[in-house]
C-alpha cells in the first residue's frame, strides 16, 4: 500500500458500521448525442452568478493557511470588492451568524472555496458593494487543531507570539466548534530603530537626540484573549438553527516620549551662561506620565434559522453585541511651582540638574465607550413567477436594530458625557428577471440574458430615511464567457461611532505641516462628530469573467468601476495648505504660526469622483504522474470521498449544476456553462497563480463647495501616507505535492507626490514599494516512514515563512532632499522583513 493510501487510512475518523455511508461516487455515464449530464453540486450559491475564482480542496492546500481566517488574509485580493466592501461569507450556499462562526475551522474541512461577484449578496439581502465568498464544507469531518505562531522582526525589538487552537465536527447537517485564541507581542521603541527626531522643531536647548526618542513607541505593547464557539443543528427535515457567540479581551500600552517643558531663566541667575536671560526647554524621566492605556471588552450572541416554505427558502438572523473600551492618556507635568521658584531666586534650583521630584505628574485623560446593538433580519428567496426564459427570483428583506453608545471623556479636567441611540428598520428588494435561455430555447442565439432590479430603504430615528435603487444586466452570449453592467445609487448615513465616538487627545503626535515643511509635534483630537452629514453615491460598474478554454482551469476577469460620491464621509486628511484653508476651524497655531493641535475627527467631503479598472486571471494546474492505485480516493484529507462536486477524477465533463429548490436558473441554481478543468488525481502536485491588477484611472475629491478638486493620482493627498497610487499589482502563488507546499504573496504599488500647493511649501516625493512574503511548509504525516518511527508527528506541519523578503520600505524625500521626521523609513514601517516559524498539528 502506497505511503499517501496509509495517510488517508491513518486520517480517517473512526466510525461504528450503522455511521458508514457510501461514498456518493458518479455512476458510469454513457455518452450520448445532444445530451448534457446534469448533477446536483452542494452548497451552490443563490443568484446565478459564475465564481470570480473558485478552489478545490487540494488547492487550498497549496496556500499552507492554518485555518480560514489565515486563508482570507492571503486571498484579500480576491475577495476585495472594487466598490471598498468587505466580503460577505455563506457557508455551504447559506447565510451564517458572523465570521467568528469559521474563522477557526482548519482548511482540511473545506471542499470548495468560490469568491463571487457583488451582485450574488442582493440574493442574501446585502448590499452590492461586497463580494460573496462561499466556503464549502465537507459533509463529515472532525478535527482537533494546536497552532503555535512566533513572529520577530528582522531588526529585532519585538516578537509576536499567538496561540490559536480549534475543536471541530461536522456530520451531515449537524456541525460544532469551539475556538480558544490568544496572542502578545512586546512593544518596540524607537530607540530600537534609527529615528532621527533633530531636524523636529522643537525647541531644545537642553536635551540631546536620545531624550527626543526615549520612552516613544512605534508599537504598543498588546496582548489578546478570545474564545468563540458555535453549533448547527437541523430541527427537522425543514428547519436548520445556528447559534454562536464569542467573547475577547485585548489591551494595548504605548508610550508617547518623556514629559517636557519650557523653563525661563531670569537675567544674574547663577545657572544661566553669562547672566543672561535664557530659555530653555527640559525633558524629566517620568515616562508614565505620557503613556496611553487602552482595554476592550467585546461580546457578540447569534442565531440562524433557515428552512423552506414550499419552494421558498427563508432565513432569520439575530445578532446582539457589546463592546467597551476604557482609554487613558497621560497628560505629562505640572512645571508651574518649579518656575515660580526660579523667578524666585532660588539659586538651590539647578535647571539643568534632576527634575523629576520638582515637579507634580498632571491628572490623566480618560474616556470610556459602551457600543451595543441588537439586531434582527428576516430574508425569503424564491421564484416569484415562471416566465418563458425561466423563473423570476426575487429577494425580500425585512430587518429592525437598536444602536446605542454611551461614552464619557474627561479632558484637562473637563468632563464630557454623550449618549446616543439609534434605532433602524430596513426593507429590501431583489428581483432577477431571465430574457433568454440557451437551455430554454427561448431567444437562444443571444445566449443567456436576465436583468436585476433593487431597491432598498433605511429609516434611523436620529437621521431620517436613505434610499438605494439599482439595476443591472447578465449575458452570457458563449459558454464560458459572461458580460455583466450593473448601476446603483446607494444612500449611507454615518455610524453611531462617527457621530458620538468619545472624545481623545493624544500630546506629542508627529505630523507633517506642509506650509513650513516641517515636522511638528501637535495634540491630535479624534472621537465623533455630531453634524456629519449622510454621504450619497452613484456607482457604475461593468463586468467581464472569461474562460477561454473548456479543458484547463483558467479563469479571466475585468471590471471597470466609476464612483461618484457627495457628502462622502472620511477620515480626516492630510495638512495641506488647501484643507488648512477649506477648514481654518480644525487647525490651532500660536502666535509665530507652529501648529498646535489638529482636529482630525471624520468629515464629509462635498464630492468625490474614482474610475478604475481591476483585471486579472486565475490559473491553477495539476501536475505530476497520477498514482492508478489511488484511483478513487478522495485527493483531501479525512472526509474526502470523491473530487468536490462528484465528478470523476480528472474529468473534464461539462456539466449543468444545480443547487436546493429547482433546477437550472431555480432558487439556489447556480448554472456554470463550462468546465474546470481536469482536476487533481492522487499522487499528483496542485499549482495555483492568481494575478489582479488595479488601474486608477480617477480619484478627484472637492473638500467644500466652490473650491478646485484635489487630484489625488496628481499631486494632491487626503491621507497621510501621499497620494493615491495610480497602479497596484498583487500576485499570489502557490505549489504543494506530497505534503510538502510554498506559497508567495507579492504586492506593488506605484509612487505618488504630494505637491506643497503654495509658494515656499515643501513637496513630498513618495516611493513605490514591492512587498513579497514567502510562507513554506511541511506535512510530516505524509513522511510515513518518519511517522512510523515517531508516531507522535502524526498530523504535524511546520511551517516558515518570511514577510517583505527584500525589506523593501517606502522612501519619503521632501523638495529639498531630506525626508521629515514622520516619514522616515523606520516610522513608517518600524517592522520590515519578519520571520516566523508556525508549528501545527491537526487530529482527526
């Protein structure tokens, strides 16, 4: 018996002789002229669309993730909606609690993972600004997964250290699981890195480059706790219930500098040089008296129910979550009776001596947020009407939720207390209407044909009612070739948080200050604002997904996207003299014009207007002689069977695949035209390359009304780190046979400019960056010699993995050849190239 045939025996989870089910395998199937086998496939997604990309069990390997969260990290660019949303996740074609219902679940559970397009979530009741990732999970499986993951910067300074262990099984339609997770990394100091603070422009007579940088961290020291757990049982032969819950604790420590301040020397004091009066500026090695202090408390209930009535499919969700975060801030010292004995006379007072006891530690800032919602949904999905081309499946989507967010701030004393609630009733509409069907023989010369109209409306009892109407066109004129073109005009008002987020001041943060092309010091105010306004935004989008040929996996797709936005709320952006002047009230400076404080809460801009073009492609390949004696076992793990999907092994058959409720173009149906391609058979290696490439074409902001636009891809910034970068590239690959798999992650990002805009102000030049992780890993339960000899590497992996191999950082150069203190490599990525090491072990 081969080595991978004792792995599968060794994986298999035990079962009595009444738990022992056929293997679901597809009967041999004659070969008939104009006849098309038609098979059902689990889990299929509702709304028709054809995946963006889809992986196989034995692809999913290649990406060495330890579990499904891991797995979405590396897939993000996939799973990225150009329209900014994050993904919406189903599990087995069904609408599920949250994330923290799979973020646990081991890869060697999934059978097939797809991303779908924005379009598929109006059949779940979401919003088309999210793509659809559909995980499928196999139909029996049990695991107990340990992992360890230690991560250390090439420089040294900081470790990470996170333990993430899982409980798992899966048996039929029932499935539970139970995570427990933790995680700490130690803080990193600048004075662990080159951070050059002497061309700051504080003042400092007094203090060399070392007290500049003492007690600054560039990471905080954090640590994290969290346990999550969730079960799925069938009621009846109908009705399927879910419930979860998670609960986590996280804490941060950061350091913001050494407290300093200004002390004057009167003319004829006995420590001032000459006699003369002089100014200088202290630092005292009190480093709690700037330190910030943040702890999280978050727990989060839900429940799912879904069944049928008839032919329709319903789902009822509920979700109540809770978080609160206690904040502190140092303020630094009180020099006030240290002066006073200065101008006094007090010669036993050395200015340049020891502060630290002649001066009193200032009373911290603190603020505190409690955010709670419940909410709950009710969605029914099902064919409407029969029309000749096929059903009309329609979405409908009742929902209701409180918000509420209590939070106090105590700033130099003052005490601020905000209390806001919200409560939201939401309704949604979906219809897909079928024009032509090929299978139909309606219209069957234009291929395959159906439009979708939306319609959605919120009303928030603080706010008032939004609206979102959209409509869009499928076609799909070939097998293998759909065209889609999809518009929307979506309302959005802003979160409870933006509005009522408590208010915090953080001393001592280093920002950029274009008008004298310097870095300063500044007291950064964050927290929500009370008058944003609701943002209103009209998107088109145009959409290709290709594969050019039947026999091999290889998938192209192109979307073009143009947004236009008004009222868009965002987070405050950069110090430019333009914005200074567009919003005078969020900037303080003294009387000699250095900048003091910012206001950075969020804002609405009065326009924003973004076209884009994504394209890419997919490819993933077999290789290597298959094993003939391995024929029929599933190429997975335990729980495997037959390839996902039933098909045979390395078959190539087209097939008409349909999901719960109906055939073809049916509630549930999911109709690929077209193949896969062969898929992996036993004994063979899976080789995956996925390439996306984002082209800006435009992103053009208007701050207020009546002002020139911000041309961000020329010149202009909103953020921080420089413009918008007009290209983007991300690549991912991977290769695994016989249990041995890499996989590389690259990214780049062209360079931008920020132009200073006025006269005599600096302008900044940012670099591009190319960033490419390397992540190894071995299977030893695949070594089966080396198994028999130490039975205790059974289900083991290691794994090793190095992040930006060519420590390759964004390079910042002001107009007149230095780079400012904020932008220095160091800062902007304290980190670099880091290694880690991940040991995994998985029983069945």
């Amino acid at each position: 018996m081969t080595p991978t045939a004792l792995m599968l025996l060794a994986l298999a989870p035990t079962a009595s002789a009444a738990d022992i089910q056929p293997l679901q395998q597809e009967e041999p199937t004659a070969v008939l002229p104009d006849i098309e086998v038609t098979a059902a496939r689990r889990g299929v997604a509702l709304g028709g669309q054809e995946p963006i990309v889809s992986y196989d069990s034995t692809q999913i390997q290649a990406f060495g993730a330890t579990n499904i969260g891991e797995l979405v990290t590396l897939l993000e660019a996939q799973t990225r909606s150009a329209r900014g949303g994050s993904p919406v996740f189903l599990v087995n074609g069904r609408r599920i609690s949250g994330f923290r219902e799979i973020r646990g679940i081991p890869p060697e559970a999934i059978e097939r993972f797809e991303v779908l397009p924005e379009e598929t979530a109006l059949s779940y009741g979401y919003s088309a600004n999210q793509r659809v990732v559909n995980i499928v999970l196999k139909a029996d499986f049990r695991s107990l997964t340990a992992s360890v993951n230690v991560s250390r910067s090439d420089q040294g300074g900081r470790t990470t250290t996170a333990s993430e262990n899982n409980l798992l099984k899966i048996a039929g339609a029932d499935r539970w699981s139970l995570d427990i997770n933790g995680e700490s990394s130690n803080a990193l100091y600048e004075t662990e890195r080159n951070i050059d603070r002497s061309a700051s422009n504080t003042v400092d007579s007094a203090g060399d480059n070392g007290e500049r940088n003492a007690y600054r961290t560039l990471l905080p020291r954090a640590a994290e706790a969290s346990v999550a757990g969730t079960y799925k049982h069938d009621l009846n032969d109908k009705v399927g219930m879910t419930l979860s819950g998670s609960l986590e604790d996280s804490s941060s420590r950061s350091y913001l500098g050494l407290p300093g301040f200004t002390l004057n020397l009167p003319e004829n004091n006995p420590w001032s040089a000459g006699g003369d009066a002089a100014t200088l500026y202290r630092y005292v090695d009190l480093p709690d008296a700037l330190t910030r202090q943040t702890n999280t408390r978050a727990a989060e209930l839900g429940t799912v129910f879904d069944g049928y009535l008839g032919d329709w499919r319903w789902t009822a969700t509920g979700e109540y979550s809770r978080t609160e975060t206690d904040t502190t801030t140092g303020r630094g010292v009180n020099e006030t009776a240290l002066q006073d004995a200065i101008m006094a006379g007090d010669t036993t007072v050395n200015p340049y001596g020891d502060l630290s006891s002649a001066v009193t530690t200032v009373a911290r800032d603190t603020a505190n947020s409690i955010s709670q919602s419940a909410e709950a949904e009710l969605v029914l999905n099902g064919t409407a009407w029969e029309l000749p081309a096929g059903g009309v499946t329609t979405t409908f989507k009742v929902g209701a939720e409180h918000q509420s967010l209590d939070s106090e701030s105590v700033s130099s004393g003052d005490t601020t207390d905000r209390s806001l609630s919200r409560d939201l009733g939401s309704l949604q509409a979906n219809f897909d209407l079928p024009i032509s069907s090929v299978d139909r023989g309606v219209l069957p010369k234009i291929g395959d044909l159906s439009a979708n109209m939306n319609l959605a409306y919120q009303e928030l009892s603080d706010f008032g009612g939004v609206s979102t109407v959209g409509a869009g066109l499928n076609w799909s004129p070939v097998e293998r070739l759909s065209l889609s073109a999809n518009y929307s005009n979506e309302g959005k008002a802003p979160t409870i948080q933006q509005l009522n987020d408590p208010t915090i001041s953080t001393p001592n943060t280093a920002v950029f200050d274009y008008s004298t092309g310097q870095t300063v010091e500044v007291t950064q105010v964050t927290g929500g604002d009370p008058n944003l306004k609701a943002e209103d935004r009209r998107i088109l989008k145009l959409g290709v997904n290709w594969q050019p040929f039947s026999a091999t996996d290889f998938r192209l797709n192109l979307a073009y996207t143009r947004t236009e936005a008004e009222d868009e709320i965002s987070s405050f952006p950069a110090i430019t003299p333009d914005l200074e002047a567009a919003l005078p009230d969020r900037f303080v400076r003294d009387a000699d014009g250095n900048l003091v404080s910012i206001d950075a809460r969020a804002l609405n801009f009065s326009s924003r207007k973004q076209q884009d073009v994504q394209w890419g492609f997919n490819f993933s390949k077999p290789f290597g002689k298959a094993n003939p004696a391995l024929m029929g076992q599933g190429p997975g793990g335990p729980g495997g069977g037959p390839p996902p999907g039933g098909g045979r092994p390395g078959g190539g058959t087209t097939v008409v695949m349909s999901g719960p409720g109906g055939g073809p173009g049916g509630p549930g149906g999911g109709r690929l035209r077209g193949s896969r391609g062969p898929g992996m058979q036993p004994g063979q290696g899976m080789f995956n390359l996925s390439v996306t490439h984002t082209w800006r074409v435009q992103d053009e902001v208007v701050i207020r009304d009546g002002l020139a636009p911000l041309d961000l891809l020329d010149g202009d910034s909103i953020s921080g780190s420089g413009g918008q970068s007009r290209h983007e590239v991300q690549l991912q690959t991977g290769v695994s046979k016989n249990g041995f798999g890499a996989f590389v992650n690259a990214n780049w990002k062209s360079g931008t400019r920020v132009d200073g805009d006025t006269a005599g102000s600096a302008d900044l030049d940012f670099s591009g960056r190319t960033t490419i992780n390397l992540f190894t890993f071995a299977d030893l339960t695949q070594r089966t010699a080396l198994v028999e000899r130490f039975p205790f590497l059974k289900g083991a992996r290691i794994g090793m993995g190095v992040q930006n191999i060519f420590d390759d950082r964004v390079s910042v150069t002001s107009s007149d050849g230095a780079t400012p203190v904020n932008y220095q490599s160091d800062y902007l990525d304290p980190q670099g190239r880091v290694f880690r090491i991940n040991l995994r072990k998985i029983l069945y």
